[in-house]
C-alpha cells in the first residue's frame, strides 16, 4: 500500500526542515535527500514558509529555539486553516516523557529523539507522507461523492417533479370522466384501471421525493380538507387482487357503524399524502390477514378525528418494538422495511400521531389520530 501511495507522487515532496543549528540542517538534507528540502533557522521564518506559496507537505520541527520554541510555532500552524493539516514531526534532543506528550497532545503526528537514525527518520517522513497522501485522496473522494449525491438528488427531484405534475392532471381528468354519464360499464372499468395505474405511479413519486423531504424536516405540507371515505374507496379498488388471492374482505365503519353512501370524514392534510398512507397501511394489512379474514378500518369522530384500521394477525415479537423504524421488515420476500416508517413519516407531517397495538389473541391495529 505505501509503495503504491509514494509511486502516485510525481513531484518530489517538500520537507521543511526547523531547526537553529546550520549542522543539524545539513545532517537531515543528506538523510532525505530524496525529497526537496527547505530550512528555517527559527520559528517566524518556518511560518512564513508554511503560509507561502511554497508550502512543505511535511514539517521536522526542533522544540528548543531562541525566540520562539517549536511549541508554540505548532500551536500557530494548528490555528491557521491553511497551514494546520501540514504534518508536524518533532526531533528533539528533549527526551523526558512529559515532553513528548506535550507535543502530541498540541497535534503533532510523531516524536524523535536525538541523536537521531538515519533509517528512523527517513521511514517515519515516508510513513508520514503516504498517509498525508491517503487521507487527501479521502477527501476528494469525499467531496466527490458529496457533488454525486447532490446531482443525484437535483436529477431526481427535477424528474419526480415532471413525473408528479402530469400525473395529477391525469387522474383528475380520469375522475371527471369516470363520474360522467356517457360512457358504458366496461369503458368506465378501464377507467378506474388508469386511475389505479395513476395513483400506483404518483405513490411511488411520493415515497421516494416526499420521504427525503420529511426524514430533512423541510416538507412543505398544503393543507386542505380531504374526504378520507373516497381515498378509501380507490385503495379498496388498488388492492383488489389481492383480497381476491387472500380471500379477504375490507369493511368500514363510520363510528362502528357500516359506513352508507353518503358519509364523507374529512380530515386537513394533503390529499396524495394520505392516499399513500393509506395504501400503504391497508395493503400491509391485507398481506399480514389470514386467509379468509377481514380488514376492518374503522372511522371515529370525537375530540379528534381517528382512523383505525385492524386485521386478525399478529406482527412477530422479533419487530414489535422496531414496528416504525427503518428497513424493518419480517417475514417479507420483497419487503423493504419502508411502509410502516413512511406511515409515521407521512401522519406527524400533518401533525397527527401513528400508533400499533398487537397480540396473538387480537391480532394488530394501527391507530392514527388527527386534530379534528
């Protein structure tokens, strides 16, 4: 690995050498003569060369110096944004232990004691350089990665946006031609089978942009009063195969009662949001449903406005306690573990508040609650 990393460097490295005696200089420049060396006779000059044009990749700096100490010309290398990822070595004919951990402690990289070796200071400046070298590339891979991430994120959000937009104005137009007069049975049937194809497409837009938005806390939500019973409707038509593959029914209730043609429950939200969650949450109850069972969703207006939505199987005790967080997911082939943690993402956006209860003898209810 340091072979490599030292084979990257096309321009020889440049040391700067710290030290008051010429002697001890001219030692050093014929130990690294590999390297480009420059010198400084005492603290002030080394700083200037640090913060010039001309910058060293590394530093060998003595402690005992007239005026200032090697000490002090570290803390001021640390203290300057350009000059304080230079890596400092110290070589010292300071020998005592508390020494050393002083100028570690203060941010150099390593310590050695004179009378120096020849094959100790070239390996340790070699050792040096090379992580010097790695952790730069790190960097720019880091900052690399960072513009990737943010031109991924500006790419999706400008295609989610032009996918979401068009979408909206098909299934409204789909609506108003459903609810029209003139068209027969089977035409209308493939009109609701568009309008589910819509909403399928816009729920996964808004799984993928609106989840990034509220997991960053800067959602912008537009309230509006929504009719909950219609959303309902619609799912009750995007799950039908697979009540039909289950066996399994969906009843509603309105305050425990069946629910009639003409009940709406209107709750203040976003109109897409809560088809999402709802989708989600129905459909994940139909799955968890024995055969044969039922789904019940059952609507409560009091102080607050409620949605419970219960079928007869239990979540397994392994995830009960993570039911809302992240990826969890059992007993799923292709579960991503992001249903339930939207669900909680989407309710508190609109300033409501997701809860689970379950157990082997009352199988598994989800209750939302919203303000009325």
């Amino acid at each position: 690995m340091t072979e490599y990393l030292m084979e990257e460097l096309t321009v020889k490295p440049k040391i700067l050498i710290v030290d008051d005696a010429r002697e001890n200089i001219d030692i050093l420049r014929a130990i690294l003569s590999d390297y480009r060396c420059l010198a400084a006779l005492d603290g002030k000059t080394a700083l200037k060369i640090a913060r010039s044009d001309n910058k060293p990749d590394l530093i060998l700096l003595d402690i005992v110096m007239p005026g200032m100490d090697g000490y002090e010309v570290l803390r001021q290398l640390k203290k300057d944004e350009e000059t304080k990822k230079i890596p400092v070595i110290f070589l010292t004919g300071r020998a005592e232990e508390e020494d050393e951990v002083k100028g570690l402690n203060l941010g150099a990289v390593d310590y050695i004691k004179k009378p120096i070796s020849a094959h100790v200071v070239r390996a340790r400046v070699k050792t040096h350089l090379n992580l010097k070298l790695a952790l730069e590339k790190i960097e720019v891979q880091k900052k690399e990665l960072i513009n990737a991430a943010r031109l991924k994120e500006d790419v999706e959000h400008i295609t989610r946006h032009d996918i979401k937009s068009p979408l909206t104005v098909i299934i409204g137009n789909m609506r108003l031609l459903i609810d029209t007069e003139e068209f027969d049975e089977n035409i209308k049937r493939m009109l609701l089978s568009t309008e589910k194809a819509a909403y399928r497409i816009l729920d996964m837009v808004n799984r993928t942009l609106d989840l990034y938005k509220m997991e960053k806390g800067n959602y912008k939500i537009l309230f509006e009063p929504v009719d909950v019973v219609e959303l309902l409707r619609h799912v009750q038509i995007e799950v039908e195969r697979s009540l039909a593959y289950k066996n399994v029914a969906i009843n509603i209730f309105y305050n425990y009662e069946n629910l009639s043609a003409d009940h709406s429950f209107i709750i203040s939200g976003e109109k897409f949001l809560f088809h999402t969650l709802l989708a989600n949450l129905i459909s994940n109850a139909v799955e968890a449903s024995p055969k044969g069972g039922e789904v019940e969703v059952i609507l409560e207006s009091n102080d607050k406005k409620i949605i419970k939505i219960h079928n007869h199987g239990a979540v397994p005790p392994e995830i009960r306690d993570r039911f809302f967080e992240k990826y969890v997911t059992a007993g799923k082939k292709r579960g991503t573990g992001l249903g339930t943690y939207s669900a909680k993402l989407i309710t508190e956006t609109m300033n409501g508040v997701i809860e689970m209860r379950t157990s082997e003898e009352d199988g598994t209810w989800v209750i939302l609650q919203f303000p009325k």
